[in-house]
C-alpha cells in the first residue's frame, strides 16, 4: 500500500513512526516535511540521512510558504507533493481542517490522486471563535477527507459540532521512545516536585507555588523546567512567597539531561488551567514522566485525565487545596507511589510508544483503504 504522509516533524525521534510505518508495517511511505523548522526556539535545519536505509521509504523536505510553525497560515512550497508520480492509497496529512495547508493538500488529492483516501490530524479540544475565511477553509477541508485522527476525545466531539461524521480515531501523533524514557530507581531524598513545559500562564505554575506553600511541612523542593512569558513573573512570585531556596528554574532540557531531570523528581505536577481559547490538548510530559517511572498529578485540564488513566491522580484544575493534598499523598505514601510508578510504565507501554502507536495508525489506514476497494 503506497502511502504518501505529510507532516511538520523536525527531528529523526519524531520521523520514528515514519520509518515503522515502513519497515514493520510494509507501506511503500513518501514523506514530506519542511526542509528548515524555525521557531523561538531556533533554527533547524533538516536531516534526511535518517531514511537512506530504510526499504519503501522515500522522503521530500520542501520549504514553506508562511511560518513553518504556524499550524494555520503557512503551506507547502509544491503543487502536488508528489502525487501524480506516487499515486498514492491513502494520504494521510498532519494538519489541522481549519488550516490553509489541509486545504492545500485537499485540491492537490482532488486533481492528482482522486482515488486516494484523505486522512487530517486533529488536537483542537477547545470552541473557538472563528473568522469567516477560517470557516470556510475548515467546511471544504472537512467535506474532502476520509477521516480525521484526534490527539484527544474531546476533538472528536468538537468534529462532530463542525458537522463532521467520517471516521475520528483517537490515536495520538507521535509516541515516545521508550529505550530513552527509562525507569531509573534512585535514593530516597528530600521530595522533588517537578514540572516540564512551557512557563506560561494558562499553565497553572500560580496554583502550583500556592500548592508548594501549603505543603511547607514537607520540605519539598520543586524544579520548573523550561522556558516562556512567564518566567520574570514566576521568578518574582516566588520570591514574595518566601519559596526562592525551595524552588528551582533549569531553563528549558533536552536529551540526557531532561532524563536524569525526570529520574530525580519525587512526582511530576501538570497543573494546566483552561483559557476561552485553550485547554491542554495531551500532555506530553505526563508520559514522558511516567515512562521514566515518576509518578504524575495533573489537573482536570482537557486531555491531561484521558492521558493518566488509572495511573496517576487528577485534581479539578485551580483547586490549590486539592493540588496540595495530592502532593502530600504521593509523598507520604510509599506504597501509593509505587502503585503509581507500575502503572504510568504500564500505560506508557500500553498506549504511548511510538511502536504502539505507528502499529494503530497503521491498522486504521489499512482498513479505510481497504473500503477503497468495495
């Protein structure tokens, strides 16, 4: 099966699915992405040597028209992503329906390679005030694909307000590498409360120090790890608080060092507060945490309950007293802790690899081709 599959990954560890989608799964794959990913974080230039080995496997980086990292107002710089020479099966496209690239991609299917099945990606949990053109490109989009992959079931529902009722699978884009994402066991310490992500607001890091306050008792440290407008903010708030020898900003890790980061932490917090215009959408560092055997606590936040399951502990988002009372139970209960440790790598292993998840994508794909064919 020819499967021509678009997306904005900008690393070999994202391009995993891809090379399993050919090497396990059998799909004759073309993949093209863009050639440079720049965003505030800097500026990336693509490698393609990840692919030279790799059977059925054949790759196009092409440059962007608009901002690489601009989910909505930017497209790719081809006018046919090489379908005529292809011909695909199925395209399957990482793009939002509300996006000038799922459009793009939508005609170019419609001149090029009408038989194929059109497949978009979703992580929109959120109702939002759209403009007209926006509607309008999201209606056409959605009238042209076969189904859409959700980050998250609320996506599912906000499809179906949209007036979309094709096929909407919950699988998430990208899993995680578990020989990196590794249990580590290490001596018992003073407890370290970590945090991964963006210092923004509508993160919640407000309601995480109030929470640090009110576990005071416990001597607890906390890491923030990462970068973003807050940062000045959070700096000042936790020296009025009287938390700055009991807090800690790294700056934004990768690597090794975001590893040996999760392996000192006591639990993880993702303490994300919904806006009018935002709510976590997956929560990628719960599993990142959990299959490095840290314990997770998260906020009733969109995704984040889906995404812990049964393994972690989950507080109505802006509760402090709740947030508080969940960190004291994982640092005070040896045995819960390492019920929670178990079942994180389980459910890791369960749902979120990258092995798992190319080998459900892979499913899907196959069985809409296959009605292709009737």
């Amino acid at each position: 099966m020819r499967l021509l599959f678009i997306n904005r990954y900008r690393s070999p560890a994202m391009h995993r699915k891809t090379v399993l989608l050919a090497q396990t799964h059998g799909f004759d794959v073309r993949a093209v992405f863009p050639r440079v990913w720049q965003d505030e974080y800097g500026r990336v230039e693509q490698r393609t040597d990840w692919a030279s080995d790799v059977a059925g496997l054949q790759i196009a980086s092409v440059d962007f028209l608009g901002r690489v990292n601009d989910p909505h107002r930017a497209t790719y710089r081809t006018l046919d992503f090489g379908m005529r020479t292809f011909r695909p099966d199925v395209i399957l496209a990482e793009e939002e329906p509300d996006s000038i690239a799922a459009l793009h991609i939508a005609v170019a299917r419609a001149l090029f390679a009408p038989r194929a099945k059109l497949v978009l990606y979703t992580w929109q949990n959120q109702t939002r005030p759209l403009s007209a053109p926006v509607r309008a490109v999201q209606s056409a989009a959605l009238r042209a694909v076969d189904a859409v992959f959700c980050a998250n079931a609320e996506a599912v529902e906000l499809l179906r307000l949209h007036g979309f009722h094709g096929h909407t699978p919950v699988i998430p884009a990208i899993g995680i590498d578990a020989s990196v994402f590794t249990p580590q066991v290490r001596a018992p310490r003073r407890p370290n409360i970590g945090y991964v992500g963006r210092l923004a607001v509508e993160k919640g890091l407000d309601d995480l120090l109030a929470a640090l306050v009110l576990v005071h008792d416990l001597d607890a440290h906390l890491t923030l790890i990462g970068d973003g407008p807050q940062r000045a903010d959070l700096i000042q708030r936790v020296a009025a608080l009287g938390l700055s020898e009991r807090v800690t900003f790294t700056g934004a890790l990768s690597g090794p060092k975001l590893i040996s980061a999760y392996h000192d932490m006591n639990m993880l917090v993702l303490p994300s507060r919904t806006t009018p215009v935002w709510k976590e959408q997956f929560g990628r560092v719960l599993v990142e945490a959990m299959a490095c055997g840290v314990p997770v606590i998260g906020s009733s936040s969109g995704a984040i309950p889906e995404v812990i399951g049964n393994a972690g502990l989950v507080f109505p988002e802006g509760d402090v007293d709740a947030l508080a009372a969940q960190i004291r139970r994982v640092a005070s209960d040896a045995t819960l802790a390492v019920q929670m440790r178990r079942r994180g790598i389980e459910r890791v292993h369960e749902h979120y690899t990258q092995e798992r998840i190319a080998a459900a994508t892979a499913t899907f794909l196959r069985s809409l081709a296959s009605e292709h064919r009737r």
